[in-house]
C-alpha cells in the first residue's frame, strides 16, 4: 500500500487484554534514514515480534493520527485517505478490502501498538527488524529508491565496477554485462560527457509486485544523462542503461529569454518561451521565426536523444538579431487528456497547425517584433505542414523547410519501414515476417481514400489511427506550393536517413521548378537533425543517441537568407 490513496480508507483499533510483555531498551527504529524519538512509549518485543507505538512512527511517514476513547478506534489519514482498524482485530480495512495482519493491536501505556507487519502488510512500506542489530528499518518507496540511485551511482563515479556487480547485480545482469564491459563502457562514457558531478533526480515507475524502473538524471561536467535502474524485489539491478543526453548550451552574451504562453485561454494552452536578441540589436523592430516540430509528442526543444535542435537554433539565431519563438506541443503537454476516441479523431490540424497559428500571432503582437517580418521553420513534418500553416492562417512573410517533404506523412513511413527490413540481414527469421506485416499495411494505405471518415477512425495504418493519414491526404503540400509566391528556403542533410536527398529533396525542386522565390541547399554530411555525426551507429536511428549540436553552417544560412529578404 502506498502513501497516497486514491479513494477513502478506514483504520479501527479494538480494546483487548494485554499479552505478557518483554522490555526492550535501546531498540533503535529508522523511519526513511531518520531516527525516531519515543518521548514515553516505546517499542517492546512480544514473543517473536517487534511491537511499534503507531503515532510515533506513522506520523514520521505522513500519516495523521486520531484516536476515538468511545469507539476505541484510530484513524489514520493522509491527503484525504484514511485506513481503519480496530484494537486487538488483527486485520484493518483498506480501501474496502480487509488486510490481516499479526499478531493483533493492542493498548498500552495509554498508546496503540500495532506489530512490524502492519505497516509493510497494510501500509505497504519497506519494513525489516534486526535482532541481532536491535534495528526496526522502514522506509517508503521514493526513499528505498533513491538510496538505490546513490548506492549505484556512487559505485559508478568512483568506478568501484567489481563491487558494484558483486553487490548488487543479478545473476542474470552478471552474465548479461561482465565487470570488464562495465569498465570500458564507463571509460569510454566519460570521455564524452566529462567528470561526474551530481545525480539530479529520481522518479519511479512500479511495473508489477516484482519490478521496479528508476529513472535518474545525472550532471556531468558537458551534459545531462538519463540512467535507467531495473530493480527486482530483492533490491537487485536487473538492468541498467546509461545514455547521453543533450550537450549543455549557455544562453549567448546579451541574448535573453522569456517564458510565454502560446494559445492563452484556449483548452490547449502552450509553454513556450521567446528567445529575443541582445540589446545592441534592437535599434529597431527585429524579425523572428516561429519553430514548428516534426512528428509525435515533442517538447519546445524538440529533444531527441542527444540533441535538443530547437534550442540550438533559438539560440543560434538570437545571436543574429532574430526573435525565435519556440513552445511544447499539444500532444505533449496535454498527453494524459487524449483519450482512444479522441486519438482516433486527431488529426495535424489540431496536433499542429492551429498551434502554430496560435503561436504567430503572439509574435505578430508584440511590439519588438515586426508583424511583416514573422518566418516559420518546420521541421521533418512541420516542415511538410509549413505550406498548410501559411495558407491557413501563418501568412508568414516566408518559409524555411527542414528535412521536409512534399509527399504524404505515410508515404515517408511506408519508406522509412521497408528500409529497417531492407537492412535487416537476411538469415534473420523476423525479416520474413516483416515484409509481410508491411505488405499488408500497404495494402490497407492503398485503399485509405475509399474509407469514410468513420472507417477511417476504426482502422489503424502502421499503428496511426488512419483517419490521421487521410485528412492530411486531403491538404497535400504539393497544392499548396503551385500557389506560394513567398520566399521559401528548402534544406536537407544528405546523410538524412529519414526523409531522402534522392527523393523528398528532388521533388522539391521539381515542384520549384521555373519559380524565383525558392532557395535551395544539401549538406553533404547532415543527418536528419542537421547534426555532423561520425561514429558508432552511423546512418542509424540509433546514432541520435550520441550527443551532436545543429550546424552552425545551416544556422548561418537560415539567418543570412531571413536578413536579406
């Protein structure tokens, strides 16, 4: 049983005869790491079990205590729940479900007493009592956890690996990540992120009455990395992950930031935040951009692995004189409010281009910015959408395209899977099943502009409600670019693994073909994210895992094209 309760419980305690008792002086009870001090009453042994005054100790957990004379009956309640029992019942009532416990509560020296087992059977916590020690330990599970955390992340800095291993890696894990892969992995580690310098965080995650995930943030001397702890019943590491995190950017001299809300008093309100130029700068009204995300759950950063592109640029182009304006998407920040049905009807339209309107016209209002001078930069999808945003509200003064696209969101997927499979070696017997499961998923997306919305809304294409898909099959990209007039500049990564310098970025000019107001530019070297990379994982997704900064050259690009228009 946790801390916190969702719905009311109930605690009674009934009167009874008091067993033969044994004293026990210098008993010491440690409640998460700290002692507790018993004024008058204290802890006593009956038979074989530790004996605990439940206000002394419940109240060091949280718990308020109340004790009805009449009734004989004690609650204790925490942020609005209660748990009942009463003295000498041996069970308690529990969010309507009644837990035994042994031996039963009873009264003495005008306090209740409940055994050691109440408060690990009932209560849920961690309890244990050394004899040998004279030691009661209970702790809650955000305590436990965190002193986890430390004990392996201590071990870790100070590359203690046999220890580590020794003390608390499962068998499994022992024969999963030998001693000497855990040095050298370390090693090389650390000569990416710098000295170890503290542990930030701890949140916890229960998966089942076994397993428990920890997910802690540690600060090293050039990033924030995210460690992942496996932990079994038994306090055991069952897994352990470490990753690389975002390079650290300080904000530039003279740059400022501020925090802003895109979309107030809509239902889907946005935090977002203004990166403005230095001073020096601001002689007159400034231009700025407004950043638009690629697709899923993204916050303004537009955080994948080790980058976080979206504050490179922000900061990038603030040192150039440009205002950028960048915010967490809607299907982030309002995650736990989309339900199935809702999902189901979810189209780009509300996930991102009306946000990106939204978002327009805050700066188109503020009186730094020139309302003629407002851009839009889309990334990956918000770089396919960028087009629709401008036609239906942006009316941006022009538009930079990042590794988009003027094909279908799930033509690009249908791609992007039949090229895992393609580099899948051939002996693999998953391969086969694959092909299959992608064939069947194209022939469902062949048929999609036949399906009525409602169909649509029950079918699935690679996972995606279809009704995603064919809403934005009817606002193609393409239609909207045969009417741009506005200045647009086209970039993309040949090292792009995602949408393709061969493909997406041919059709682009293609479609460009014969018009003046379009820029174009490929850098041979650029990954999706316009990140440099050379290394382990190399044209993989999995290469987003190392950390890497957005180009500097394209930075420069951007801003000399927005200056100049």
């Amino acid at each position: 049983m946790r801390k916190r309760f969702v719905a009311a419980l109930v605690l009674m305690m009934l009167f009874s005869a008091v067993p033969a008792l044994a004293a026990t002086e210098g008993t010491k009870v440690i409640v998460n790491g700290s002692p507790v001090i018993f004024s008058d009453a204290k802890p006593y042994v009956s038979g074989d079990t530790i004996m605990l005054p439940i206000r002394s100790v419940a109240n060091l957990l949280g718990w308020e205590v109340t004790y009805n004379q009449k009734t004989n009956e004690v609650d204790l309640s925490v942020e609005g729940g209660t748990v009942q029992t009463k003295i000498n019942s041996g069970q308690a009532t529990v969010n309507g479900v009644v837990r035994p416990f042994a031996p039963a509560s009873v009264f003495k020296q005008s306090r209740v007493y409940v055994p050691l087992a109440f408060f690990k059977d009932v209560l849920g916590y961690e309890a244990s009592y050394s004899a040998a020690k004279m030691e009661v330990s209970i702790n809650d599970v955000a305590y436990s956890s965190r002193k986890i955390a430390e004990q392996v992340v201590d071990l870790l800095s100070q590359e203690k690996f046999q220890q580590l291993s020794d003390e608390l890696f499962t068998d499994e894990l022992k024969s999963i990540v030998p001693v000497a892969t855990l040095d050298s992995s370390w090693d090389a580690f650390i000569k990416v992120t710098g000295k170890y310098k503290s542990m930030l965080n701890v949140s916890i995650q229960p998966q089942d009455a076994n397993t428990t995930i920890l997910y802690v943030t540690l600060d090293f001397e050039k990033l924030e990395a995210p460690l992942t702890l496996v932990v079994d019943k038994e306090h055991k590491l069952n897994g352990l992950v470490v990753q690389y995190g975002p390079y650290k950017e300080q904000l530039p001299v003279g740059v400022t930031e501020e925090e802003v809300v895109v979309g107030q008093g809509t239902p889907y309100a946005l935090q977002g935040t203004l990166t403005m130029p230095k001073a020096s700068s601001l002689s007159g009204l400034v231009p700025a951009v407004v950043l638009v995300q690629g697709s899923g759950p993204s916050d303004r950063n537009e955080t994948v692995g080790g980058y976080k592109p979206f504050r490179d640029i922000a900061y990038g182009l603030a040192e150039q004189g440009i205002a950028v304006l960048r915010y967490e998407k809607r299907t982030l920040a309002y995650a736990n409010t989309f339900t199935p049905e809702s999902v189901a009807k979810l189209t780009v339209k509300e996930e991102t281009v009306d946000d990106a309107i939204a978002a327009t016209k805050l700066l188109k209002g503020d009186p730094r910015i020139d309302p003629s001078q407002v851009y839009v930069i889309g990334h990956s999808l918000g770089g396919i959408l960028a087009p629709r945003i401008d036609a239906e509200g942006g009316d941006f003064a022009g538009l930079v395209l990042l590794a988009g696209s003027p094909r279908s969101l799930l033509d690009i997927a249908l791609d992007q899977n039949a090229a895992f499979i393609a580099a899948m070696a051939d002996s693999d017997p998953a391969k086969k099943n694959n092909e299959t499961l992608l064939a069947a998923e194209r022939e469902k997306a062949s048929k999609l502009a036949t399906l009525t919305d409602e169909q649509a809304m029950a079918t699935t294409i690679l996972g995606v409600p279809a009704y995603y898909f064919k809403e934005m099959g009817q606002h193609s990209t393409a239609d909207y670019v045969a009417k741009l007039t506005k200045p647009v500049l086209v970039l993309q990564g040949e090292d792009d693994i995602q949408v393709y310098a061969d493909k997406d970025y041919v059709l682009w000019k293609k479609l460009f073909e014969g018009k003046a107001n379009a820029t174009f530019k490929l850098y041979p070297g650029l990954n999706h994210f316009f990140v440099n990379y050379d290394g382990i994982a190399e044209n993989t997704v999995n290469e987003y895992g190392y950390p890497g900064s957005f180009s500097k050259e394209t930075l420069k690009d951007i801003a000399d094209w927005i200056l100049k228009q």
